[in-house]
C-alpha cells in the first residue's frame, strides 16, 4: 500500500478549494511499469498476447508497458464510461467503442489504469465472456483494496493505493490532469 507520509511533498495542484498532493512520483512508476513489463513478457513467452486497453484513462499506461514488452503483441482499446465529471462512479457502466480485433482462441491481457470498485472491470469480463479468448488477464497500475464492491481478480498489480481520489498519468478529473506525469491524491487537510 503507497502511504502518502511514504512521499516527500514536492508540488500541489489545486482545484478550486481542493489540494491535490503527490502520491507516486514519476521515478516510481517508471520503474513498476518496467517491473510489470518484464514479469508479463516472461510469462507470456512464446505467446501473441493482445494488449485491451481500457480508454481512456489507461492510454497513458498501456502505451509505457507495452514499450517494455520485449516479446511480439497486439494492441486493441474498449472505451468505457462510469465515472462522468464525477469523483464517484455513477454505477453504470457504457460501451463507447467495441474491439476491431478478433479475440477468440487469442491470450488477451486487459489494461486498466485503476480498479477501484472493480465495476469496470466485472463489466469487460461479462463482455468478454461471450467470446472464447484462449486466456484473460488484467493488469492495473493502480488497485484501491478497500474500495473492490466486484469479485474481480486483477493478476498484475502496480501499486495498491488508499481509498482517496488520485489525478494524472491518463487519470482525470473531469477529464481534465491526464497529462501530469505523476500521481496525484486529494488531500484531505
Ligand atoms: C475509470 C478508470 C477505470 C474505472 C475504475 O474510468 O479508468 O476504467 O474508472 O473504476 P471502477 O473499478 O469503479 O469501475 P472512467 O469511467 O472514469 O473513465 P475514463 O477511463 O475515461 O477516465
């Protein structure tokens, strides 16, 4: 679990009244990324996995991982909606972009940027289920433990976070902060 006293405070983002404080740096997540990289290429040596990223907070992740999967892939995107311009899902979940790829008989590695409730995620893998993919797994570089509602099971794992609201890297606030390198967290004081 990333504890925010774990961190030296080097910037804030404010928001209007809210404080927005570092959580993992930019060094930190490099070298996860890296880590996950390496651990999936292995495990899916002599395999054509294909890359699902979730859009679109996770374009920003699935583009630094698969630069180190040093084994051949695909990539494919679905593009979900849950979260509006809101910090808490609306409970419902919409498809905004089907596959392209045929993923039948195929090892397919679903690419999240976060798993909070773990809604989004339950909703892929009952999409998924009405294909015969040879393998699924899900890879997130951020998991909220306190937050899961869903019995999901996320195979590689980032970083487990606490339950507070995070911007940056491909994470938004109502759309916005995508763009920062590193992590974010609402401060609380
Ligand atoms: C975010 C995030 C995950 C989902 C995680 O997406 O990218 O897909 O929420 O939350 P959950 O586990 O409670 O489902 P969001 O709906 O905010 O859309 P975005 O990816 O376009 O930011």
């Amino acid at each position: 679990m990333v504890e925010l006293s774990d961190q030296k405070i080097k910037d804030v983002i404010h928001v209007g009244n809210e404080k927005f404080v570092p959580l993992i740096t930019k060094e930190q997540i490099e070298k996860r990324v890296k880590e996950l990289g390496e651990e999936i290429s292995r495990d899916y040596k002599g395999k054509l996995p294909i890359f699902i990223g979730i859009l679109n907070g996770s374009f920003i992740f699935m583009s630094d991982l698969i630069k180190n999967i040093s084994i051949n892939c695909e990539i494919d995107f679905f593009k979900l909606s849950s979260y509006g311009e809101q910090k808490i899902s609306s409970g419902k979940v919409k498809l905004l972009k089907e596959l392209n790829a045929d993923i039948n008989d195929r090892h397919i590695i679903i690419v999240e940027d976060i798993v909070d409730s773990g809604l989004s995620i339950d909703y892929i893998e009952k999409l998924i289920s009405n294909f015969t993919p040879a393998s699924m797994k899900v890879v997130s570089l951020l998991v909220k433990p306190n937050s899961l509602k869903y019995n999901v099971e996320i195979n590689y794992i980032g970083f487990e976070i606490p339950d507070k609201f995070v911007i940056g890297y491909g994470l938004d606030y109502a759309q916005k902060y995508r763009n920062l390198n590193s992590i974010y967290v609402l401060s609380e004081e």
